[in-house]
C-alpha cells in the first residue's frame, strides 16, 4: 500500500472503540460479566522501515478490531517486527507473544481464540497449520502471501500451503481478490488445491484488488468483509 492508502478507513463503516495498550498489543474490550473469545489481527508486511504510524494505528486494523468488540468479541490487534523478507521468524516469535498476552487477560476466554492474518502476514500462518493449538477456534486469511516473492528466502517452516494439509477441521477462512498480484494469486491458488481436504471457507471479491477492505468501496467489498466476518465468529461460538 502506499502512504496514502494505508490511511484509509475500512469501506464498510464501523465505529472505533478506544484500545487499551499492552506492550506491542493494542486490545478493544467490550464489557461482559464473563471472558470472551477473542480474534488478533495480524498485518503483513514487510514494512519499509521508519513507517509512521505502525499498523496497529491504522483506521483499517482498528475498524476490524472494533468489529470484533461491537459482536462480544475481544479484539486485538499486534504491531510485529516484519521488517524485511528475512524477519518471518522475528514476526512470528512477536505474534506468539502477543497471544500469551491476549490468552492471558482474564476478560479473555483462552479457550477460544482466532487468529486473522493480512497479505503478507499470511506466511506466519504455517506453524499454526502444521500443529493446531487447541484454543485455536479459526484461522482468516485476507488476501493473503502464503509464497515468498522471487528472490525472498523461502524458509519451510513459512510454507501454509505444505501446513493446511495437517490443519484437521480447524475452520479457515480465506478471503480473495479477483485483482490480485500475480505472484500472490499463484500462491493462494496452491494454497486452496493443497486444503483440498480442510475445513476452508473462500469468500471471493471478483471485482477486489489487494487491500480492497479499505480502497475498493463497493457492496461487494463490505459483503465479503462480513462474510468472512461472521464464518469466524460462528467458529468462536
């Protein structure tokens, strides 16, 4: 995304919620007399670095964590250290933190938990795949890399579509574009033939390009947001 589009608020209109800030994990609490199942949103990347402000800060990651809290659902959203192509393993080690830290709250149900994931972030999938937890309610991905670019180190333990055929009945939710990048519309195609025999939900945006929840403003795009949306909260019920 560029400067600008990173900016832009999510198209399907959602209020923001105040965050509570913890470490390098913002969460948005409803009030509830009990825990509550959660979903951390987690960006992708690799980020150029010196970027101002950090995605947790973007409109587009604090609409969906708002979301998630206007359904009884915690919210959290993780900055990570996806720097570079080379820093899949330093991004996992900060999202693992980050749910020790979101399982650890006690308006949390630890139980129930989901994990959401963006484009580039979608690598970070695999280990999760490959050995489900089992708090692990749901996996989302949104137009997701689940392949490296060429040239990038491809590191096995960051291949989701060799992961998704040890992922069981875990519900996974992948949301793709019809105007996607080339490179990554091969990947997520490997990604949906290797999940053959998974418990996947696609929710397709013909008409949607690569960042299309907050640049493609159409019914078809608040559709698909919602679609994927609720098949994550009927998992975490």
């Amino acid at each position: 995304m560029s400067t600008m589009e990173f900016l832009k608020p999510m198209v399907l209109p959602v209020p923001i919620r105040a965050a509570e800030r913890h470490g390098a994990v913002d969460l948005y609490v409803p009030p509830a007399a009990e825990p509550l199942p959660a979903i951390l949103f987690v960006h992708g990347g690799p980020l150029p670095p010196g970027l101002e402000p950090l995605p947790r800060e973007w409109p587009l990651f604090q609409a969906y964590a708002s979301l998630a809290a206007g359904h009884q659902v915690v919210g959290a959203v993780v900055d990570h250290r996806l720097r570079g192509p080379d820093s899949y393993p330093t991004a996992f080690d900060d999202v693992a933190g980050a749910l020790d830290t979101l399982r650890a709250d006690p308006r949390v149900d630890a139980s129930r938990v989901a994990i959401w994931y963006f484009s580039g972030g979608g690598r970070l999938s695999a280990d999760y795949l490959r050995a489900v937890p089992s708090w692990l309610r749901a996996v989302a991905l949104t137009y997701p890399m689940v392949t490296p670019f060429p040239g990038w180190p491809d590191d096995p333990r960051f291949r989701p579509a060799e992961a998704v055929v040890s992922a069981g009945d875990l519900p996974i939710v992948l949301t793709r574009v019809g105007e996607e990048n080339p490179a990554v519309a091969e990947g997520v195609a490997a990604f949906v033939a290797a999940a053959e025999k998974a418990n996947l939900t696609i929710v397709d945006v013909p008409h949607g390009r690569h960042g299309f929840d907050n640049q493609n403003d159409s019914d078809e795009s608040r559709e698909a947001i919602m679609a994927a949306f609720n098949r994550v909260l009927a998992a975490l019920a």
